[in-house]
C-alpha cells in the first residue's frame, strides 16, 4: 500500500463505528511492541485515516420511555491513530487507486503509543 498522504475523496463519509485506514510496513517498531515480517498470523498495524460517529444507539422499544432515545457511542478510536487489527478482519478497498481497510471499532485490538522520531 502507499504510504504517502492520500487525499481522501471530500464525498467520503463512514457511517456508525467504521475506521477507513492505511496498512503500515509489513515489519514496524512501535516502542515495545516489534512485529517481525515473517511472523505467522501476524497481527497487521495501520493508520486511521476516517472515523464514523460512533454507533447508533436507542432505547428499547418494548422499554417504559414514552419516547424512545437514539444516541451514539463516541468512538475511541481517532484520525491518525496507529492501531493492531487482525489481518483477516474487515474490508479491503480501493479509492482512486489507493489500498484501504475498513473495519468496525471492536475489530481494532489495541491502540499503539505514538512513534518518537527517528533521530
């Protein structure tokens, strides 16, 4: 995948909990976290690009609130998060010609602290 700053059609949108995000290097160094290139069943690391607003909530209809609520769950996950999922989850997709994922919240298995610059 590229790995230069793509500029994401204005148009996009993700809806609920969705995370559109670019892979990283098959082999990264994140502080003490190393995930060597030839591990198997590798976890995949990647960048979020997009957030959706959260996912859509309401009240039971069967519940005693005369009038149902709807909310979102805010998401914890943030544009240019660094974060773990597993290289099987979500979807791949392709936006003028740039590879990307899109995944749920709850397939992201960690956020990664931010990277110190190299020297």
């Amino acid at each position: 995948m590229s790995h230069d700053t793509p500029s994401l059609p204005a148009a996009l949108r993700l809806l609920s909990n969705n995370v559109l995000l670019r892979e990283d290097d098959a082999e990264t160094m994140a502080g003490a976290l190393h995930i060597p290139k030839d591990s198997q069943q590798k976890p995949t690391i990647g960048t979020v690009l997009s957030c959706g607003p959260g996912l859509h909530l309401e009240t039971a209809a069967d519940s005693n609130i005369a009038q149902p609520r709807t909310w979102h769950r805010p998401m914890t996950i943030s544009v240019g998060d660094r974060v773990v999922y597993s290289r099987y989850a979500g979807v791949d997709i392709t936006i003028d010609e740039q590879e990307y994922k899109v995944l749920t919240e709850p397939e992201i298995l960690l956020i990664l602290p931010p990277q110190e610059p190299s020297p």
